[in-house]
C-alpha cells in the first residue's frame, strides 16, 4: 500500500436499487467538484467507482459508508467522490474530455478505466493524493471495521512514513467502528 502510482493515464436484495439513492452520513461529490475544490482548498479525494447493479457496492454505502466512523474520516480527510463507472455524461480533467464508451448492452466510463488500470472491478476504490496522483487503488469489498484501518492509514498520511504492516501492529486493537 505504500507506493504511489502516478496518475498517468488522466494527465496527456438491494440489487436494483440505485446507489444515488442510498442516504447516508457521507456528502458525496461529483469528481469535478471534489477537483474544483482540492484546486482551491487541497484535501485528499476519495473515489468511490461503482454500477448500479453491483450489488456488493449497494452493501458498501449501506454498511461500510454508513458507519460513523468511517464517515467522518471520509468527510474530514477526503473530497469523497460516487463515481458511476457507466455514466454518460462526459468528464473533463486536465484538459481531457473522458467519455462513455459503449460496449455490448452496456459500456464503460474512461475515466473510472483510467482510474482502475483498466481493470473494471466493482466495487473499487480510488485515494488521490493533494496532486491527483494515485495514492491506492482497492479492489472489492470491505467492511466498516477494516475499511476504517484503510482511510485512517491513509487519510492521516501514514503511507508516507510507515508500511502497512507496521501500521497494523500499533493500530489501536481497542479501535472500532460505530456498529
């Protein structure tokens, strides 16, 4: 988790609900806001890619995004950003114009491409740092408790001078999250 890739590619039963709908006690942004205010104000952005019809990430904003904790370090530490890896509506980042790129019944967006390595898996997660270099890229679920040890280690800067494992072995046993 400690290395940092560069973001490269952008610089030259709750199945059929949709995640937009999922109130929780997180603001989500839209990536051009979350940029437009890290221009101004830089912070760390969180970018949450998922689809409609992924059911884990439906699980993901009712379990994990929801907890207290998790929640107030998204929102102190990060711009969190829904990115819908099928959206239509194009995005423009560094003077790129991103676009929907139609792919049998459905497609993909190319930013949320760019942003996974190519790799469309959801859901997945994305932290950028203050420049908009990749800090993390996290596949799959997971929950509250051990997604809380993941922003921590990251929204609090810990990548910078310690590896995960060492993390892990001073991290407070007796922290936890809301639930």
């Amino acid at each position: 988790m400690k290395r940092i890739v560069y973001f490269g590619l952008l610089l030259p039963a709750l199945a059929f609900m949709p995640v937009s709908a999922v109130n929780g006690p997180v603001n989500w942004l839209s990536f051009e806001e979350a940029v437009a205010r890290a221009q101004t104000t830089p912070k760390k952005i969180f970018i949450d890619v998922y689809t409609d019809w992924c059911g884990w990430c439906k699980v993901m904003d009712s379990k994990t995004f929801s907890d207290p904790a998790v929640a107030e370090l998204l929102q102190t530490k990060f711009y969190p950003v829904k990115l819908d890896a099928e959206q239509r509506e194009p995005i423009t980042f560094n003077d790129y114009t991103f676009k929907f790129v139609p792919r049998g019944n459905k497609g993909y967006h190319e930013l949320a491409a760019a942003l996974l390595n190519n790799k469309l898996s959801y859901p997945s997660v994305v932290f950028l740092n203050e420049k908009f270099e990749i800090i993390q890229v996290l596949p799959g679920y997971r929950k509250a408790d051990e997604f809380l040890k993941i922003v921590t280690y990251i929204g609090e800067d810990h990548y910078l001078t310690q590896s995960w494992e060492d993390f892990l072995a001073g991290y407070p046993k007796e922290a936890g999250t809301g639930h």
